[in-house]
C-alpha cells in the first residue's frame, strides 16, 4: 500500500500589498513635510504669544504681523522644509545689551517715545532701552510639540492613504 500526503498549498496574491507598501514611500515622507509645516505654524503661533509676556507690545504692528501671517502659511525652505522669519527688530529686542538711545528727528525711537510715553524730544536728550528677551523661552515650548506634531500628521498622511 502506497500512501500519499497531500500537502495544501496557498497561493497568495503580493500585489496588494506590495502597492500598500510602494504608497508608504511616497506617504510618509509626505507626511513629515507637513509634520514640519505644523512645527513651523506652532513656532510661529508659540512665538506671537511670547512677546507680549517679555514685555512687548505692539505698535505699527508690523512684526506681529510677519508673525501672524506665518501660522496659516509658514514660509518654505527648500525642498520638505519650513522656517519661521522673524523680523530683525524682534531679534534685537531680543539680544540687544541695555544702551542708551538719543532721540533725533527721523528716527522711529524719537516718535515711539513722543506716542507710548508722551515725551518730547526737546526733554529729554534720549531713553535707556532695555533688553527682552523672549526667544529662549519659546522655543523651549515649541519644543514641547515638535514629535506630536510630526507623528499626527504622519498618521493623519496614512489613514488618508488607506481610505482610498
């Protein structure tokens, strides 16, 4: 008596799955782009709320404005990056050491002063300004959002894909 074993097999198709997995490469990466075009709209929202705690306060608004505009569309850097553009003067603000500042006419210290302090410029001959600094602090709380962001976005990025 011969006896014979049959062994089952199953045939499985990888198509499927090798397509899932191809639109992962392009998905993901996709994903962290906008994972950083998240972190860039926090730094900036991060930012805007910050200033006011160290002391300052608008005045043409313009710099809070750069700022603002940058949470609903933050500015690109290359090809997957994003940056937050601080105007100049807030840097200084930021970095400055406390000096002494002559008022004359033009200068847009002379008319700061006239506006949010009364002062003439016949008065006095000038202010002592004063540092405040507001950059450390947050980008210590933008920090604070950096993975969670990245990683919301990502699977936000993947479930998209799996619903199509």
């Amino acid at each position: 008596m011969v006896r014979t074993t049959a062994i089952p097999s199953v045939t499985i198709d990888t198509r499927k799955v090798e397509n899932m997995v191809t639109g992962l490469i392009t998905t993901i990466p996709e994903g962290v782009r906008l994972g950083t075009k998240a972190i860039a709209s926090k730094y900036a929202e991060v930012y805007l709320d910050q200033m006011p705690q160290a002391g300052i306060q608008k005045w043409t608004g313009q710099s809070f404005n750069v700022l603002a505009r940058q949470i609903d569309n933050p500015i690109r850097s290359g090809r997957s990056g994003y940056v937050v553009v601080v105007p100049t003067t807030l840097i200084m603000l930021d970095q400055m050491k406390d000096h002494f500042v002559a008022f004359r006419k033009g200068r847009s210290i002379t008319r700061w002063a006239q506006t949010k302090l009364g002062l003439e410029a016949k008065v006095l001959p000038g202010i002592t300004v004063h540092r405040h600094p507001w950059i450390t602090e947050a980008n210590r709380k933008g920090r604070r959002h950096i993975r969670r962001l990245v990683i919301k976005e990502v699977n936000k990025k993947i479930r998209r894909k799996g619903k199509r």
